[in-house]
C-alpha cells in the first residue's frame, strides 16, 4: 500500500498478483476447511496487448520494452482471456488451480494449469493478507455454518 512512499507501478502491479494469488489460495483452504461446495481457481493472461501500458509508456526504457514486447511476447486480448475463461468452464478445474498460457515463459499461448511461485504459498503471507482485507473491506467472511451452531 506504499504508505510511507517508495511507489513504484511495476512493483505495486507485482505485488499486486502475488495478492491475488495469496488470497485465491486461502480463500480455497477456507471452501475446504468449513466444507463449502465452490472452488477457487487464479488464472493470468500471459503478456498481452491492452491499454495497461498506456500508464508506463512516458518512461524511455519501457517504450523501448513495450516495442520488444510486441514485436516477440504479445498476444491479441482475446487470446489473453482464455487462460481465464478455462479457469471459469473447464469441468476438470479443481480448487487452487492457475491457469496461464502454456508458451515460452507463460507469455503467449492457449491456456494450461501453470505453477506459481513459492512466495504465492506462503501460508503465513496468506492469513495475514486475509486479516487485513477484511478489516480494509470491514467484510468478515465466516463460512461457519451458522445453522448448525450450538
């Protein structure tokens, strides 16, 4: 949240799907331990052509970057929904699956289930994340069978 400064887009934007990723996972262990029958599944959509970059294209070096990107990374925005939309219909999907393209590096590519990295496992991480977005959101989400409670 960068309270005490020190902004910067691609490390807000990184810390950004780490988040993500933290919460999609303890959202699922939540579904598991107090036996609720949804899932919850992450999915990314490789390197893309959107207007996200409009907001970092004043910047020399990542003109430069975005040009290198289109010429070898980026894939159409129809192509960069699909990983979400597999995540959303395939019946084989099973809770805390991620789905991002399955090309070099996940950056182009239809949609396969992909592995996050360690630091989106951190369970720790992960309840903390939980704690604070619901004291942000005042959302508490109890899934505690209210009608079975003595």
């Amino acid at each position: 949240m960068f309270e005490k400064g020190g902004y910067a887009i691609m490390k807000a934007y990184g810390n950004t799907k780490l988040s993500n990723l933290l919460f999609t996972y303890e959202l699922q262990r939540r579904f598991e331990k107090f036996n609720v029958n949804c899932i919850a599944v992450a999915a990314h959509p490789g390197v893309s052509k959107s207007n996200l970059a409009k907001y970092v294209t004043k910047k020399l070096l990542y003109k430069i970057g975005m040009a290198i990107s289109d010429l070898i990374m980026s894939q159409s925005t129809s192509m960069g929904a699909l990983p979400e939309v597999r995540a959303s219909v395939d019946p084989l999907v099973k809770g805390g699956d991620y789905f991002g393209p399955g090309g070099f590096q996940e950056w182009k590519g239809y949609p396969v289930k992909v592995k996050s990295n360690d630091a989106s496992h951190d369970l720790k991480n992960a309840e903390k994340l939980w704690e604070v977005s619901e004291k942000l959101t005042k959302v508490n989400y109890d899934f505690r069978d209210k009608k079975n409670e003595n």
